[in-house]
C-alpha cells in the first residue's frame, strides 16, 4: 500500500469554500457519540477511528460508517445496540438542523447487519452541492493545503544519447499528471528534467557518431566495441554531414569527434525536448550534470562530505558513510582512478536543487533503480534533509496490437520509439492510457484498442461523454434553454427525484475527494478510472431519461445536472493533461 504524504500544517479536509459531505457526515458521526456519551447512553470514551465510505450496493445507501462496530470493540457492548444509539441521534441531529430553518444534510439513518449504519442525504443537501459545483467550475476540486509549499518533480531525465523509449512516455504522462495534481492541491511546483550529459557514455556516444559519419562519407572507421549500433545514430550522423559537408574531417581526429559529439549530443537533445513539447510537458528547468561537474560543484560537495566527517578514504577511493543514515553499506563517491561516480554527482545534483528553496523533492524512476533509493535518501538525510527526497518506482510498458506483443518497429525494425507510438494513437490517447495503472504494476499498452473509436477504448469512452453533454447543451440552447450561466431555483432543481439522477450527482461529488487523496497518494491513476465511472453512471442517466422534454423545468434541472458532468469530466481531464472535445 502506498504510503499517503500528510497535508502539512493543514487538515485537508477544511481547506474548501463549501463543507465537504465526508468532512460533514464524519463531524455528525462523532457529534452523535459525544451527545450519546453526554446522556449516558454508552461509558465516557474518545471518538475511535472509523471508516466512511460510498456502499456498493445502492440499497445500504449513500454512505456507510463502521463506527459503531468500532466504539463496540472499547465499550464491549453489542455493536447493533450502539448503532441504535448513534442513528437515533443522527436523525435528531438532522431534524435540528430543520427546525432551525435550514435544509436538514441526512434524509435516512438505517442499522444493518452487524452493526452498520447505513446514511441516505437529503434532497436538499445533494442539490446544494450541485449547485457549488457549477459556481466552483474550473475550480471545483482544487484545494489550498499545499500553499505556501514549493516541490520539485524531475521525471523522464532520459539519457541525451538517443530517442525516448515508451516507458519514458509513460512516465512523462505520470510526472506531468502528479505535477498537476499537486497544483490542484495548493503546492507551487516545477518541473525537472535532469541530464545526464558527462562521463563515459557521452564519449562512447561521440565515438560512435564519428564512426558512422566516417562511414557515410566514404572512409575507413573503427566503430567502438561498446558503441550505441541504434538506426538513430546514423541518421544523426548522416544529418550532421548534410550539415557540414564533411568539414570536421578536415581536423585532428580528437578535435574532430569532440566536435560531432558536442553537435551530436545538442540534435539528441532537441529532439527529446520536441518531443515533450508535442507531448504536452512543458519543463520549467533543464538541468545539467556536465554543468554541475564544470562548476566544481560535485569535487565541492565531496571535499565538504569529508570535512563534516560524513565521507572518508579507504583503498585509494573515497566513501560516504551511508550506512549510518539507513544504507546497507557505505558506498563510493570518487574512485581509485580518481573519478567521481554517478553517486557523488546525485548528492551534489539534489542539494542544488535543495538550495534552490524547494520544500521538498519528487524523482519517478524505473524500477531497475529500486537499489539506488536507499544511498540517496541517506545521502539526504546525511546533509539535513531526512524527509527532502522522496521516489516514486515505476515499472515498464508492454506494447501489444490486438492482445499480441509488439517488439519491433515496423519501420526500423528495432525498438518502437516514444515519438512513433504517439505518432500512431495521437497525444491525447497515450497520456490517457499510459495512466490507467497505478505505477508501481507493469502496464499492457495495447495499440490496437488506443485507436479504435469504440467503447472499449477508455479515453474514447470518457471523451464521448464529455462530448455527447456538449452536444445536448447545444441542442438545449436551440430549443431556447441557455444554461450556460446560470444555475436554476431550488424548485426546479428538486424536480431531479429519479435514482439515476441522485446516482449522477453522487458519483460527480465524489470527484473532489478524489482529487485531494490521489494528490496525498501520489496517484494520478485513480482518476482514469474515477472518470470512466463517471461517464458510465452518465450514459445510464441518459439511456433511460430524456434530458430535453417538453416539460420546461425538468429540462432545465437536467441541462443543469449533466452541465455539473461535464464541467467534473473537464476537470479531471485537465488534470491529466487530455483534452475534452466538445464534438466527435
């Protein structure tokens, strides 16, 4: 289970405009047992944890709470007896709030089972929170626990010696949607990517392009035993000579691949940043390992790592002593040859970005880097900053077509790259599905179904709906409804008694939630499959109601109930980063 990030110096519960129902409901609850305490219907005893939480079956209600189960467990009473109690006073809570003039929140309390309570919402209370939704609009489902707080997120951070691969799609698509669900939260955050332009590969990426380049203009070349062999570096090579027209092969053989590796390295680069760009993500920083290392920040950072007593000399190498932070062993930071490793250059990397006034730091990386975590979050810890890193472990996509695995390009015959899978399926499809598994599960990537306009594509399916409510508020505003503004009476809005109607308007308040939780949990996934839940309780309210009728004010009240739809369906896809058609 992934651990959920606390909302610091906040309840997030509280930071909204309107009282959120759970906030609401939860707050009733533990009133009901302090009132039952204070007439001496259950022993003195503190509110204990409980759950609440949305039934799955329609016929346990709106919500359901195990909170008399959980007083039973300290007061050694029946749970059903307690339950009695709790529901009694919660009705009588209820008709409080009507006497006082007010729309009573409960329309229901019933005990089931063992001990359960089972809570039904007022007409009222429900219609109250529509009518927030349409008020809030793009705002609806942001929150404010974050401000005041500055994160950075470093994703993809793919090495600049070739084209990005899909799983640096899929995490491109996952860092991008985290950064906006963080955003949605309150946080002021950046994005990052990080380079890893210096040391050996980028000379055995120079080295190879040099080969090639020899290659193609006709001369004799040696191409490196450890070289990158990819259908890329020739083309690279082959656009560097179209460049030039062979001019660096007047140089010195040095001279002449330092400066094709440089042109080289600058090409991989761009096209990384193309790609994003048509992708969506925009970076607000590019950070440079070569630029760190130029700086001395990384001999900087070791020579202060000895200093402070943190790192010392054995063998001839130098070490850092992270097994007194939580590390199984200590680990190198300069090598005997006297060059520093990918290790020192992290820590000096990540207290750059620490002293660049960010709270807090995100890194997602594959899975293969799940041993590289602890030495760094050590490292950090090391420095004064035992909570600063936190890492987020993904793991790979399988490309299928129709179910079978794809593992080829057909046009190169090697890897199929980031840029044609997006090429194929369109931007908006491969955001979407690339992020329809938690990240932490490997993800089946199925062509096929990205490009199908049917049902059983999900992106299709949730785009379609937020179409199709475009389109029926078109055909209203033709009939002479205009919507678009305004919010009707609360006697038009009570026109909306059918079970499909209340189920819209539930499963649309859910959204808010869902927002805050999945932001706490790192978990922009969740809103896939929220949206999808969505459109689907949509297409049943409209398969089995006219939502244009020759009754003026039912349609007004349903023109206003799927406007509350689509503006929660935009919301979410907003957030992770697709667009919402208002025709298809």
């Amino acid at each position: 289970m992934r651990h959920r990030h606390a909302c610091p110096q906040h309840d997030a519960s509280s930071q909204r405009g309107g009282v959120l129902i759970a906030k609401e409901l939860r707050e009733m609850i533990v009133a009901a047992i302090n009132d039952a305490v204070a007439a001496g219907e259950i022993p003195p005893v503190d509110a204990p944890d409980f759950v609440l939480e949305r039934p799955r079956l329609k016929a346990h209600g709106d919500w359901a709470t195990n909170a008399a189960l959980a007083l039973s467990r300290n007061l050694g009473r029946s749970p059903r007896d307690i339950a009695d109690i709790l529901a009694r006073r919660l009705q009588e809570g209820t008709e409080a709030q009507g006497a006082d003039g007010g729309a009573g929140t409960l329309r229901s309390v019933e005990v089931a089972g063992p001990g359960f309570i089972n809570i039904t919402l007022s007409q009222d209370r429900v219609l109250g929170e529509l009518v927030r939704v349409a008020n809030e609009g793009e705002t609806y489902g942001r929150w404010s626990f974050g401000e005041g707080r500055r994160f950075n997120v470093e994703f993809v951070s793919a090495n600049p010696v070739g084209p990005l691969h899909v799983g640096h799609g899929r995490w491109a698509a996952l860092g991008d949607a985290l950064c906006k669900l963080l955003e949605a939260a309150g946080y002021a955050v950046d994005r990052e990517f990080y380079l890893n332009d210096y040391g050996s590969q980028m000379d055995v990426f120079a080295a190879s392009v040099e080969a090639r380049y020899l290659e193609l203009a006709g001369l004799e070349f040696e191409f490196p035993a450890e070289g990158y062999h990819g259908a890329y570096v020739a083309d690279i090579a082959r656009a560097l000579l179209a460049e030039d027209g062979g001019r660096p092969l007047q140089k010195p053989p040095d001279e002449r691949r330092s400066e094709l590796g440089e042109r080289a390295y600058r090409m991989a680069l761009s096209h990384i940043q193309d790609s994003m760009a048509s992708f969506g993500v925009t970076f607000d920083a590019w950070a440079s390992e070569r630029e760190l290392q130029q700086a001395g920040a990384v001999e900087k950072e070791v020579r202060s790592l000895i200093a402070d007593g943190l790192a010392y000399e054995k063998d001839g190498a130098v070490w850092m002593a992270t097994s007194r932070f939580g590390d199984d062993k200590d680990r190198v930071l300069v090598r005997s040859s006297g060059a520093p490793t990918y290790f020192a250059a992290d820590i000096a990397y990540h207290l750059d970005k620490m002293a660049r006034g960010y709270d807090h730091l995100i890194n997602i990386w594959g899975a293969d880097h799940h041993g590289y975590v602890r030495r760094m979050q050590a490292a950090m810890e090391a420095r004064g900053y035992p909570d600063g890193l936190e890492v987020i472990l993904g793991q790979l996509v399988n490309l299928k077509r129709g179910g079978e695995p794809v593992r080829m390009s057909k046009r190169t015959g090697e890897m199929v790259t980031f840029d044609e899978l997006v090429e194929e399926v369109g931007r908006d499809a491969a955001r979407y599905l690339f992020l329809t598994r938690s990240q932490d599960t490997a993800l089946d990537f199925d062509i096929q179904l990205a490009v199908e306009e049917s049902m059983d594509n999900p992106v299709y399916y949730v785009q379609y709906a937020h179409a199709r409510i475009c389109s029926i508020l078109r055909y209203g505003s033709g009939k002479g409804v205009d919507l678009s503004e305004d919010v009707p009476g609360m006697e038009i809005l009570r026109l909306l008694e059918s079970e499909e109607e209340a189920d819209l308007a539930l499963k649309i308040f859910e959204f808010e939630e869902l927002v805050r939780d999945a932001a706490m949990d790192r978990a922009p996934h969740r809103l896939t499959r929220y949206l999808e839940e969505l459109a689907a309780v949509f297409h049943v309210f409209y398969n089995r109601h006219r939502v244009i009728s020759d009754d003026a004010e039912l349609t007004a009240a349903r023109l206003f109930l799927v406007r509350c739809a689509r503006q929660v369906i935009r919301n979410g896809l907003a957030i992770l980063g697709v667009s919402a058609p208002e025709s298809m």
